[in-house]
C-alpha cells in the first residue's frame, strides 16, 4: 500500500511541473462531439457495454482506465473504423454515423491510433501528407512544397527528423512523432490521442503538449488518453473515466485527485492486487553475460534464480523486448552468453533454449503468441505436439485431454476447444498463451508485458499465477511497462535505458523516483524541464 | 530414325496394315452409317478447318455422322484424352494428325482393339499403331520441288535457310532429312549451301522473330525455305516489312489466302501446297473404305476415293495423295483455301 | 531513448535514409541499364548487325507490347496485387480487334475496342478481387482460363489474316519514324504516362500506400476500392491496347494470341525491381526489365547461342535479378537500421 | 436459425468448403454416370483414374506448400527436365532401374534449389519459382532439344495403363491411394502437419512456439521436387516419350485444384480430402464434358469459373452471415 501512496504522490509533483497554464474553456451551446450509450462486441469479447463522452471545442478531454477497458475501441468508433452495435454520435448536435475513416476526417476528427501504422515505402514527408498531398499545376503533387510542409511542422514539434528518409526501420519513438506531426498538420476540429506519450521522453512529450494546448486554445477539441495520470493532470481540463467498457464518471480535473481516478479505474484497492510473497531464491537458472544486439541491446549482464521474480524495465523502447528475445533465442545474439543451470545456450536457437526448460509468453499475443484463425486446441499444445505424439503421431485424445486442463486451470473461459482462438477475449487469448507456455514445466518463465489489454481480474489472477510458480522454483522474467505491476510483483527490479542496463533496484529501495531516475537518465527528478 | 521424332531405336515390327486382321474385298460397297471423327493437332488452325471440311462432305455423302474434335494446344498428352474418348464412343473411325509418334500409341492400340479403324493423315504415327497413313505428298517429292524453287530463284547458288515448324513434327523433319540427302548427292545443287534450321513451332510470334534471328546471323542468306503453312506466312510478313524485300528469297509450304498479297507484292514468287481439303476428303474416303472392308491396309490395295479417283495403298499402309501444287502470280487466284 | 534533442548526434542525420534509398533505385536502375549496355555491347562486337537499323527496328518491335504490358502488370504489383489473365486479355483484345477492322470498322473505332475489352476485362478482375475479397492471384488465375476460353468461343478455328486487315493499320504496324517504330513510341508514351500518375498524382502514391501497408491505408482513409478498381481497369485496358498493338505487328491473329505471356511479363516486372508484395518499385524500373528480356531473346540467336538455351538463361537471369534486389535491400535496412538506432 | 447453425459442431464441420467440394464431387459422378453415356463404365473411370494421376501427385505436395503459405510454380517445369534427363539417360544405355530413383532424385535436387533461394536467402516464393520455370523448362530444351525419346520397354509402359489382372483396377491405383494417404496422415495426424498448419497460419508465433519454419519449408521444396521426378518418371512412361515439353504448363492445373479444394492461398487452412476431391471433380468434369460433345472452349471456361467460385462463394456466405448476425444485435 504505502508504495502505491508514493506513486501517487510521485505523480502530483510531475504534473506540477509539467502543467501548462490552462485557461477554461469557453461554455458551449453543444458539444462539439458527443458519444451515448455506446457498445461494441468483437465476437465473444464485450469491449463496450455502455459507453459515453462529450467533447467540447477548445478543452483538453482526457480519457482514462485500465488495459482492456475499451478506450481504443471508442476511439476507432468515433474514427468510424467500427461500427458501433449500439447508441449513437452526435456532431454539433447533429447525428452523425460514419462509415469510413474517410467521413470522420471529412468531419473533422483527427486520429493518432495506439499502435502507429505508417507506410514503410513512402517517405516521411508523404506519410505526413497522404491523400493529401500539396498540389501544383495540372493537379501534379509538389514535392518541394510538400517537403516545406513537412520541415516547418517538425520545426515546431522541435523533431529532427529528414522528411525524405523512407518511414521504414524508423524507431517506434520516431513513428509515433510522424504520426503526431500528421494528426496536428490536420488542422483538424477534433484530435484525438491514444497513448501518444507511450515512446515518447520527456522533452518530446513537453514539446507535444505545446503543440497540442496551442490548437486548443486555437477552439480544438482535444481527447487525450494516458496510463500516465502526470500527463492527464498537466494537459486536461476534465476526465472521462471507464471501466470495463461503461463510462464511470466524468469531472473537472481538479475534481478529483489522482488517488481517485485510480480507484475509480480499478474499482477496487490497488495494494490488494499484488500478493505477498517471502522467497529465499535458489540457485541461478538464467545467466546472462554481455549480452548484445546491435543497435537494440548491449552489455547486458544479470541473473535469475529458481523461485525469483526479477523485472526488467524501462521506458517503452528501451530495449526490453530486444532482450528477452535474444535470450530465448528467437533472435540471434551479435556477442555475450546465455546460460542455463550453467549450459550454455546456442544463439538463435528457440528449440534449443525449449529444450532447456526455458519458457517466453511474448509481448504481442496477437502477433507472436497465437495462431489467431486456428482452433484453441491446437494453440494450447503447439508447444507440446512433440511429447504429445506417440512416434510422431498424434491422438486427438491426447491433445485434448491437455488443453483442457491447462485452459481449466487458468480459469479461460471459451464455448468449445475447436473454437478459433481469435474469437476469445484479449484476457482469454492471454490465457491461452500462458496455458501453452506453462504446460511445458519450464525453468525459466520469461514474460513480456504479461497483463498488456487484458482485463483487471485476469491481471490478478496472472500475478497470482507467477508468484505461484515462483514459489514452486520457477525461475520469472518479467517484462513490464506498468509501473505498479513491477514494482508490486518483482523481487529485483533491473532497469534498462537505450539498451542498456543502467542499474537494479533491489525490493525495499524500489521506488518510482528511484526507478523514474534510472530510466529516464535525469539526474534530478525534480529538474525535468532543464 | 526421324520419322519417330528422333528416336535411336525405333521398332517397326509389323509393317503397319494387317492390324484390322481379316480379308479386303475390293468390290464391296461404302458401307452407310459410319461414325467418323477427326483429331487435329490442335483445333482452332484454319489448315486443319479446311481438312475437316473436305471430311465432313464426304462423311456426310456417306450418310454418316461427323464430329471435329480436339485440344486448344498441340501436345500429345491432351490429344491422348480426346482419343480414349473417341474410342469410349466406339467412333468406326479416327482420323488423327498427330503431334507425336510414340505418345498416343498405348489409346491408339486400345481403340482399335475396340474395332476402331485409325487413319493418320498429315502428320504419322508409328507404322504399327495405326491402320493407314494418308500422306499429303510423298515427303521426298515435296523436299524435292522445295529444293527445286528455291534453286530456281537463287540461281542455283548460295546459302539457304530452313524455318520449320515444331522441332518434333515428323513430317517436317521427314522433308528436311531428304532435303539435305539431296543437296548431298544432285550435282545442281553444288552451289547451294543449307546453313541453318530454326523453328517457329507453328506460332506466328515465334516463326517471326526466328525470321529475324536468321537474317541477321547470315547476312549472305538467298532463300529461306519454310514447309510450313504459319512459318511460310510469317516470314513473308517479315520480309515484307524489311529492308531485305526482293533480297531475300522466300518459297516453302503455305495456303494462297494467305500467301496472295506476297505474290501480289513480290515479296514471294512461287510456293506450293496440297490442297488439305481434298487431303481431309482422302482421308475420310480412307477410312470409309477401312471400315467397309474394302481395303485392310495391306500393300497393293486399290480402292476409289469419289472424284479424287483411284488409289493404291503402298507399303506400311500409306496412301498418297499426290504432287504439290505450286502457286505463283499467274495461277493464285484461281484457289481459294 | 529518443532520436531528437537529448541526442543530436545520433539522428538518423539528415538525408543518411534517402540517399540511401536513392542509391537502392538508381542502382536498380543502374544495374539494368549497365547489363543492358554490356549484353548489347557483346552482340554487337560479335555480330555488328546487331546494331543495324533494321536489327535496332526489330528489337524495338519485339519490346513495344511486353514494355505495354509490364506497364500495367506494375500498377497492379504495387497494390500487393497480381494480374495473371493479361496474356488472355491480350487475346481477347487482339481478336476483337482485328474482326472489328476486317469487317470494315474504322480504325480509331477498332483501337476503342480493343481498349474497352481490355478495361472490361481489367474491370472485372478488379470486382473478383475488391467485392468478392478473392485473393488477387486466385481470381485473376480463373479469369485467365475464361477470358482465354471466351477467345476460343469467339475465335474457334478462324483466323484474321493480314490481307483482310486495312492497309493504312498494317503499315502502322509496320511503320517508323527515324527508325522507331510507331508502336515503340506508343509504348514509350503510355509508359511515360503511367510513370508520371504514379509519382506525380494523388490517386497514383495511394497505390504504393495501399500496397505498403493496407490497414493504415484503410486508418488514413484512402478509397481502397475505387483505387484497386483503377488499378486493374489501368492494367486491362493496357493489355487491350497492347492487344490492338499486337494486331498491328503481326497482321495475322487467331485464338492463340498471347498465349502464356503472362509470366513473362511478371517476370520482366520482378526483374525491373517491382516488389513482388506491393509498396515499391518503378515502372520505368518494369520497362527496362522488358526490355531487358527482350534484348536477351533477341541478341541469344545473334550470337549463335543454341535457341534451346534461351530460355533457361531467362530463368537464371530472373532468379539473378531478384537475389540482386534482396541483396540491395537488406544492406539498405542495415545501414537505416544503425542509424536510426540510439544505441551506438 | 444461424445461431444454431452455427453453434452445432456437426452443421458447422459439414459447412467448411471442403466438405462442400467433396459433396460436390460426388454429387456429379452421380449425375454425371446417369446423364453422360459412357461416363459410368469401368473402362472410363480406369481412364479417369489415369488420366488425374499426375495432377493429384502433385496437388499432393503442393497442398503442403500451399498449406504453409508459399507456392512452387516450378512443378511442371521439374516434371519436363527429369523427363528429358530420363531421356538422355536412356539414350546412354543406362538401365532404367537404375535411372527411375535417379530421376526422383535429380527432382529433390531441383526442389532443393527452390528451397534454398526462397528460405535461404527469403526470397519470395512466387518470383523464385517463376524463375525456375523458366529455367528448368529451358534445360530440359537443352538435354533433349527437339528430340523425343520413345523406345521405352514396352513391359514398364505397359505397367503404367495397365490393370491389376482382369479386375479392371488400374495398376496406378492402389498405389496412388497408398500415397494420398499417407500424405492426409503426415498433414493432419502427425506433429509435422501441426508444423506445417502454425507455419502457415501465423510464421512469428510458429516460430516463437519452435517451429523452424525455414528449414519446414525447404524441405517442403525438396518433396515437391521429389514428387514432381516421380511424375516425371510416370509421364514418360505412360506416354512411352521423353520429351522437353512434357507436362508444358501444368502447374497452373495443381494450383488450380489445390485452391479449389479448399486451400488458402494465404496458408493455415484447408484439409487434403478437399483437395482430393477436387482433383476428380475437375478431372471428371472434363471428361464427362468431353464425352458429352462439349466443344473444347467450354472446358476452359468451366476450368476457371470453378476456380474463382471456389473461393468466392465461402467469401459471399460468411459475408452474409456477418450481415445476419450485425443485424440480429440491432434488433435485439
Ligand atoms: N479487433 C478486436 N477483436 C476482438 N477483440 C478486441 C478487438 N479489439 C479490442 N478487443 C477487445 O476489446 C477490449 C477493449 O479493447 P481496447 O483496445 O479498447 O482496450 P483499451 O482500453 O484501449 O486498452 P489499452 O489501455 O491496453 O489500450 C479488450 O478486451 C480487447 O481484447
Ligand atoms: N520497427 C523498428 N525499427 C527500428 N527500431 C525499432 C523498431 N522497433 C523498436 N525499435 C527500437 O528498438 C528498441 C526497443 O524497442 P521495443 O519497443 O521493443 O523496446 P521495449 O523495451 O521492448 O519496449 P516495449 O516492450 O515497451 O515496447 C527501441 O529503441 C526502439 O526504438
Ligand atoms: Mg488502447
Ligand atoms: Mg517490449
């Protein structure tokens, strides 16, 4: 609990410094957009039961809860690139419905989506102005002014960035900034943000927030969402809370503290959230020794032991990922060793490191966690086909009776086993993948980001999962970009900066200033804006 | 050896014709009723449409039923589905161009152990896959008044050039063969140089460029010879739109609808050709009288074939239809196919 | 972690990403053109014919319909799409065509034809592929049986001979300016054209964005159908005009007309750098591959190289050219990679 | 009523498009053995059972490739080389016991060559094997140039038409069968299948689950190679001619009927029956065509509007079931 407080705490002082002087808005007659009552199933997952918003021009919205809560699929419902099942949009008070992302932008709404998509072949310049590129004589696209555009928008964002580079190899830091320089070139009525700060440093998000307050106070609407409540508090007026797809509440932001937005979030106690745990690891599983990758990863040097949950963290970007892949193998390692109970494991050999008891629930389930259009069934013992066969051969029985019981003990919840997996909940589809990682009895249980979009329940029942199995000697590797997740969970924090492992924090000295100053390489937390 | 594609050892037991078994009975009459099919190379060839057109009449005079069928492409694994078709239908009789000697003889056995009779015409298979062969010309005739043109519109002297049609068409390879025998042996012919054989594989596109090819690797050519309807039209074309018009002689094997406007433009003085429709009506008579028990292929056979007039089967069962006809600007106009 | 201010240094520094990309197309290019130069070059010094008028006429001949065709074949690539039916199209085309002016139509109104069949048929890949949601090589494998089947139906045994084609086509056909030929230049323009479109103009860069990455296309808006519909109606109607072309050069047009063309052209796309999966590539990179095959097929008889090789050397040379490209590429990617990377 | 539909097991497995296509398939050996004469005898399915035999060698293979996602248009062209090698082998007095596994093996080799550029180097698969098209189509022109070789020992291409005995059973039968099998074994009993399936549906997650995709793949190749010099060993025997040109452009008839039978061409779906019966339906269907008088220019086009609806019509019924299923959640 008391280092939940902190955090809190933590957070007040950051959004002090940042804030930017707001003056309110103007009250309106109507909102300039408006959502009620809003729902949107995918299938078996309910990702909006009862949503709803109300956008005014010239005020900062700001939209919080937790993963899965269904923030991003209202976001794409007011993008128009879902239909709602249910309730309506209004615009000035005006009904709308749109049936493409090219209605929203005729509208007027400018999207910069979670996951930033930009057209790898295409040069950063055209990216910026697809569609609607500068036009010259005879409707000919005018490269140069095009170029001007686009070095007078990064000007202003502060990005030094060459508009002729083709978008393909950028950073995820440098594709999220492109796509902020293209919603903001919009000039649009409404901007929408989702996580735009999730890759972004500190300078780059104060330059952000610039850009952003200055189109406010030019009368744009803005809705901005954050898991980093600083940032909510330095750039909103008011927030939007939800919870497992329904509008919760909504309040001026001084309304409300910080200590409860986020219980509003959880709808429950934070502290209850991260069972205690007293260990006395064992010997060391995983040896890691100047492990590097270029460009990625370098010099990384630490341990696990049996029964441990050590953390890796950082920023986004920082190199995790980068990694716990090298270790799994699933990516060739440029120099260093990986060991395991002192073997020594073959760079770029996954088999290998299976072989060796070693276990990665990846960070993308969708991507590289699960066979989305095949049966849950044979994704639950992809992992085991091999101790499952008699000779090579496979009896369906065998699978069956497999899948069953690890599904069953992860509590998932689906209609049949032959179901395609894509069809389950984010949180059931995370499940499935822990299912058929565990199933494998590992030594070494390497996750990354294990709780990313799945909901608060299953996030329990997952940290549940892993101290359980810390406590039977597995040996946990956890990879995780939410703070208190961390924090609550890890034994040993160790952080990691621009690919580098910067330093570790053992439990009682494991502190967000701590941990903030360490990954974010200022000094001085309180001197952010130096 | 080439009269079998190339093969080194060919087997020609049993010289063709006794096959159908029993006894030929000259005097007997054609029989009515008679199911005749005809199997091209390939259908959609104005060359083959003319044949099938000659074999219709007769089928039809013969009040028997008629079909034209065959494969879009000119390869012997589809003509071999068309044949156990045709013999699945139990047809009194095919007559077959082949597009390989060997390939079709396994369905050829079976339909005629299901008493089909099988005519080839135009383009042979083995000797003892089939009853009878009706040949356009007897192939050394044809090489020899090729030869003969090219001679006379050369002078006699020079290198010429032959462009054939697929590398595997029996005939073809037939004519070539007895052309170079010639050369060899007929002192007129000292002078003549034989440098090259290409092949345009019965396409226009390909017969065109290979034109090309041949002009440009000889610059001293005099005559190309091309036995062959596409090939011969091609080149023409080519020349037509060369610089090499008139330098160049062209003569070989091609219908006169096609061949006039060179006559007309002098790009090409003289070629010859059978006429394919009374090479279809032969064939269709043939046949007929195979399956009437007229004749049963066996070397000395003499049957009458309408207004063709009378023909004797020669040895290994094949038929002739006679000398080409040669067409030059005084006499084009006086055919049309 | 960031690119920017904290690390000046280490930007991707200005123009490093695009000079690397230019090296990667001019060297493409580059490489086509030095491999043409030196294939011409050892023809020529082998056979000095080779570089005469009437054998530079020939060649030029020869490329005009593939370099039409590689043309529309790269709009349709660009989108991660595929065209395989152009060869039947071509025929269909041609046919038409060539009945249309023997039964007495007005050229112009026959060249309308031939264009129109060809969109027509472009048209309707492109609903198979938008509407139905066919994968691209599926439907366009399909209509290269119907349309081709449709030929047969219309064309059966016929065939248009030269002597019934209007004189004035023919000599068109046949015919050249300063040595080049009419249908080289008509090639050349269009060509020219659709290189323009897909630099120059909006619709043509949401082709590359399309095939680049669909789902933001779909994010940012693009008209994904009406853009893919242009797409292959672009591809059909240039292999119908390729088709008038066609029966212009050879005069004489039966049902086979084109037949088997179509993986030619993709590979004289593949060869001039067009990524086979969508996104990037040039046309004018497509018409130098054409003609680069073209040259190849053209110079092997003149040097006497054994007809039968000529088509394996083909094959080695595509499987050359692609190897090249994917070489190019990944060292490009390295290089972007380390410079973008704030880890030094 | 969809719901329903939908959510019965049984209903739902008989909806997938491969069991449609096997319904299908034997829908129209029904009819077509009462309408077409000649169709039903004995005799014309010993043909039916020859004829497809090349076709559904390969399709056997390709299905796998396909299944993972690829695609190896080289087939025909590999079918044509062994062939012609097989020719000149012979022409050099080499025993054709001896030259029958060398023509297989000459086949893997030529596989393996796909193999290597598409997962060693990462080409992609359609460019490479156009390519190889090509190419492997050219040396077979230049081992065997224009000539065919045709003396064959009667007592081996007998073999190949032959039947068992006086039962009318084609000798090509049992064996075939044996291989169709085995291969239904290996994709859908067997951990390798499993392999193929995640190779095919998600490559990333395959690998991150130890599947190695790239060495999967290569091997895949090697078979196809191998398959395509056991067919080439067939053709030059059921035809008694070794030629350059042999089995001249069929690959587009094996992807054809692996596409109608179900596959995506995308990978991670489809089932081998589908595709099985696909080879007889299209086979069947031209020949009961043929049979029945159609003209030629007919089978093409039924060849490819086959192949669009294939993958059509599974699109256009899932569409509609979208549309159903959006509205009844409005109504409801
Ligand atoms: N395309 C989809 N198909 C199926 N389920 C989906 C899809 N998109 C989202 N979901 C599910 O809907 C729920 C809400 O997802 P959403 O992305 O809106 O959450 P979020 O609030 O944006 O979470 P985060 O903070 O992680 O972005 C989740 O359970 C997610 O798994
Ligand atoms: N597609 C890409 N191209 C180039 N660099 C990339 C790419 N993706 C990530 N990077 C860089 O690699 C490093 C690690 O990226 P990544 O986001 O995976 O790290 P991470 O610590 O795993 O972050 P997270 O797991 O929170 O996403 C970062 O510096 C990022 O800029
Ligand atoms: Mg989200
Ligand atoms: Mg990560």
């Amino acid at each position: 609990m008391h280092r939940y407080i902190e955090t809190i705490h933590y957070f007040d002082r950051r959004s002090r410094q940042l804030a930017v002087e707001s003056d309110p808005p103007p009250p309106q007659p109507h909102p300039v957009i408006a959502l009620t009552g809003v729902a949107k199933s995918f299938g078996a997952v309910r990702a909006l039961v009862d949503a709803g918003l109300e956008l005014h021009s010239g005020e900062a919205h700001a939209l919080v809860g937790e993963n899965g809560a269904g923030k991003s699929t209202l976001i794409k419902i007011l993008a128009g690139l879902y239909r709602p099942d249910a309730g309506h949009i209004e615009m000035d008070g005006e009904a709308v419905a749109f049936t493409g992302a090219a209605d929203a932008l005729a509208a007027g709404i400018a999207v910069i989506y979670q996951e930033p998509a930009l057209f790898g072949d295409l040069t950063v310049a055209e990216n910026l102005f697809v569609g609607r590129q500068p036009r010259g004589r005879l409707g000919r696209i005018d490269r140069a002014e095009m170029r001007r555009r686009a070095a007078a928008l990064f000007e202003r964002l502060g990005v030094a960035l060459d508009p002729d580079r083709p978008a393909k190899g950028l950073s995820i830091a440098d594709q999220q900034l492109v796509e902020i320089a293209k919603a903001i070139s919009l000039q649009a009525r409404v901007l929408v943000m989702d996580e735009p700060t999730a890759a972004l440093s500190g300078r780059e998000v104060e330059r952000l927030f610039g850009a952003v307050d200055a189109l406010r106070r030019k009368g744009t609407a803005i809705l901005f969402i954050s898991h980093r409540l600083e940032e909510v508090h330095a750039l909103c007026q008011r927030v939007t809370v939800m919870r497992d797809g329904r509008r919760v509440s909504t309040d001026p932001i001084e309304a409300v503290t910080t200590d409860e937005l986020v219980r509003r979030m959880v709808g429950r106690d934070l502290s209850a959230m991260y069972p205690h745990r007293e260990t006395e690891p064992g010997d060391v599983v995983l040896r890691v020794e100047g492990l590097s990758r270029t460009g990625l990863c370098r010099d990384i040097d630490f341990t696990v032991r049996a029964g441990e949950i050590v953390a890796l963290a950082g920023l986004v970007g920082a190199g995790r990922t980068e990694t716990v892949q090298a270790v799994f193998g699933i990516e060739a390692r440029d120099a260093g060793r990986v060991s395991i109970d002192g073997r020594e494991l073959r760079s770029g050999d996954p088999r290998a490191a299976m072989r060796a008891g070693v276990a990665l629930v990846p960070e993308d389930r969708r991507q590289q966690g699960l066979l989305l259009d095949l049966s849950i069934l044979r994704n639950a013992t992809l992992t085991r086909r091999h101790r499952l066969s008699r000779l090579g051969f496979l009896t369906g029985g065998a699978e069956r009776r497999e899948a069953a019981e690890w599904t069953g003990r992860l509590h998932a919840k689906y209609g049949r086993l032959t179901d395609p997996v894509g069809t389950l909940s984010g949180g059931n589809q995370q499940k499935v993948v822990l299912a058929k990682w565990l199933a494998t009895g590992p030594k070494l249980l390497i996750v990354d980001e294990p709780t990313r979009g799945i909901d608060i329940g299953t996030k329990a029942e997952v940290h549940r999962l892993l101290s359980d199995l810390a406590a039977d000697g597995v040996a946990v590797l956890m990879v995780s970009s939410e703070l208190p997740e961390v924090l609550g969970m890890a034994d040993r924090v160790l952080v990691m900066r621009e690919g580098r492992l910067v330093g570790e924090l053992a439990r009682p000295a494991a502190t967000e200033e701590a941990f903030m100053r360490l990954a974010s390489g200022q000094e001085h937390i309180g001197e952010v804006r130096s | 050896a080439t009269a079998c594609g190339g093969t080194t050892q060919g087997d020609d037991d049993d010289g063709g014709g006794a096959a159908t078994g029993g006894t030929a009975d000259p005097d007997a009459d054609y029989q009515t009723g008679l199911s005749i099919a005809m199997l091209p190379k390939s259908v959609n060839n104005p060359y083959f449409d003319a044949s099938s057109a000659g074999a219709e009449a007769v089928v039809t005079e013969l009040e028997g039923t008629y079909e034209y069928t065959g494969p879009s492409d000119a390869s012997a694994s589809s003509q071999v589905s068309y044949i156990d078709t045709l013999s699945q239908q139990a047809s009194d009789a095919i007559l077959l161009s082949a597009n390989d000697p060997n390939a079709l003889c396994a369905s050829l056995d079976q339909a005629r152990a299901g008493g089909t009779i099988v005519v080839t015409f135009d383009s042979d298979v083995e000797a003892s896959c089939r009853d009878l062969f009706v040949s356009q010309v007897n192939g050394d005739e044809v090489a020899l008044s090729l030869l003969e043109m090219a001679a006379e519109q050369t002078g006699g002297a020079g290198e010429i050039a032959v462009l054939s049609a697929t590398a595997n068409a029996t005939n073809q390879n037939a004519w070539i063969e007895a052309m170079e025998a010639e050369l060899e042996s007929n002192p007129d012919y000292a002078d003549l140089e034989l440098v090259d054989v290409v092949y345009g594989d019965d396409e226009d596109e390909k017969s065109f460029s290979e034109t090309q090819g041949l002009l440009q690797t000889h610059p001293d050519l005099k005559a190309i010879i091309s036995p062959t309807t596409v090939g011969i039209a091609a080149a023409a074309r080519y020349l037509s739109g060369s610089e090499y018009q008139g330098e160049v002689a062209l003569t070989g094997l091609g219908t006169p609808n096609q061949m006039r406007e060179y006559i007309a433009d002098g790009t090409v003085t003289e070629f010859a050709l059978w006429d394919p429709t009374a090479l279809g009506e032969l064939a269709a008579y043939t046949a007929a009288a195979a399956a009437s028990g007229i004749i049963t292929g066996a070397e000395g056979e003499v049957f009458t074939a309408g207004d063709l007039g009378e023909y004797t089967v020669e040895a290994d069962g094949i038929v002739t239809l006679g000398p080409p006809t040669r067409f030059n600007a005084d006499n084009i106009d006086d055919f049309d196919f | 972690m960031t690119t920017v201010a904290d690390a000046p240094d280490q930007t991707p520094s200005a123009g490093t990403g695009s000079t690397a990309l230019d090296l990667i197309l001019r060297f493409r290019a580059l490489g086509l053109l030095l491999a043409l130069a030196a294939l011409i070059v050892i023809t020529a010094s082998v056979n000095p014919r080779f570089l005469g008028a009437q054998s530079i006429r020939d060649l030029l001949f020869a490329a005009a319909v593939t370099v039409l065709l590689a043309a529309g074949m790269t709009v349709v690539v660009l989108t991660r799409g595929i065209d395989l039916s152009v060869g039947s199209t071509l025929g269909l085309s041609a046919y038409l065509t060539a009945t249309a002016l023997s039964s007495g139509t007005p050229v112009p109104l026959a060249l309308l034809v031939g264009i129109g069949a060809g969109a027509a048929c472009g048209a309707v890949n492109g609903a198979i592929v938008h509407f139905g949601k066919v994968p691209p090589l599926v439907a366009t494998l399909g209509t290269l049986y119907v349309f081709r089947g449709i030929v047969y139906f219309t064309a059966g045994g016929s065939r248009v001979n030269a002597s019934d084609l209007p004189r004035g086509f023919l000599d068109f056909g046949s015919g050249a300016v300063l040595g080049v030929p009419y249908l080289f230049i008509i090639s050349a323009l269009v060509l020219a054209a659709v290189a323009v479109f897909l630099s120059d103009y909006r619709a043509g860069r949401d082709l590359y964005a399309l095939g680049s990455n669909p789902e933001a296309a779909r994010q940012t808006g693009l008209p994904a159908g009406r853009r893919l519909m242009t797409a292959y109606v672009l591809c059909g109607a240039l292999a119908g005009l390729g088709g008038v072309l066609y029966a212009a050069r050879f005069g004489t047009v039966d049902a086979s007309a084109g037949y088997g063309m179509e993986l030619n052209i993709v590979a004289a796309v593949v060869v001039g750098g067009v990524a086979i999966f969508g996104g990037s590539g040039t046309v004018l990179g497509a018409g130098l591959g054409a003609l680069l095959l073209t040259v190849i097929s053209n110079a092997l008889p003149v040097l006497r190289i054994d007809q039968f090789w000529q088509q394996a050397i083909v094959g080695a040379l595509i499987l050359a050219a692609i190897a090249l490209d994917r070489l190019v590429g990944l060292r490009a990617a390295r290089a972007l990679r380390r410079k973008a990377s704030h880890v030094d | 009523m969809w719901t329903r539909f939908r959510s019965s097991g049984a209903l739902r497995s008989l909806a997938t498009w491969d069991a449609a296509i096997i319904a299908a398939t034997v829908l129209f050996l029904l009819i077509a053995a009462q309408s077409v004469e000649h169709f039903g005898t004995a005799r014309n399915a010993g043909h039916l059972v020859i004829d497809l035999a090349p076709v559904l060698l390969l399709a056997l293979v390709m299905t796998l490739i396909v299944m993972t996602g690829e695609i190896d248009l080289s087939v025909a062209s590999t079918v044509g080389l062994t062939s012609a090698a097989m020719g000149v082998m012979w022409n050099a007095g080499v025993s054709l016991e001896t030259i029958m596994p060398l023509a297989v093996l000459l086949g893997a080799v030529l596989g393996a060559v796909n193999g290597l550029f598409i997962t060693g180097f990462g080409l992609p698969s359609l460019a490479v094997t156009i390519g190889t098209l090509a190419l492997y189509r050219g040396l077979s022109y230049v081992l065997l140039g224009d000539t065919a070789v045709a003396d064959w020992p009667r007592n081996f291409t007998g073999w190949t038409l032959g039947t068992i005995g006086e039962s009318g059973i084609p000798n090509l039968l049992i064996p075939m069968a044996i291989l169709a099998a085995a291969f239904a074994v290996l994709l859908h009993a067997t951990t390798w299948g499993r392999s193929i399936y995640a190779a095919g549906a998600n490559p990333i997650a395959a690998a991150y689950s130890g599947v190695a995709v790239r060495r999967l793949k290569f091997w895949l190749y090697v078979g196809s190679g191998a398959m395509a010099g056991l067919v080439g060993v067939l053709w030059t025997l059921r035809y008694s001619s070794a030629r350059a040109d042999n089995a001249y452009g069929l690959e587009l008839t094996v992807v054809a009927v692996v596409l109608l039978g179900g596959v995506s061409i995308f990978g991670g779906k489809g089932a081998l029956p589908g595709v099985l019966a696909a080879v007889v339906l299209l086979t069947a269907v031209q020949n009961a065509l043929r049979l029945a008088h159609v003209s030629t220019e007919a089978l093409t086009v039924v060849t490819g509007s086959l192949l669009i609806v294939a993958v059509l019509a599974p699109n256009l019924i899932s569409s509609a079931g979208e549309a159903l299923r959006a509205r009844r959640r409005r109504t409801a």
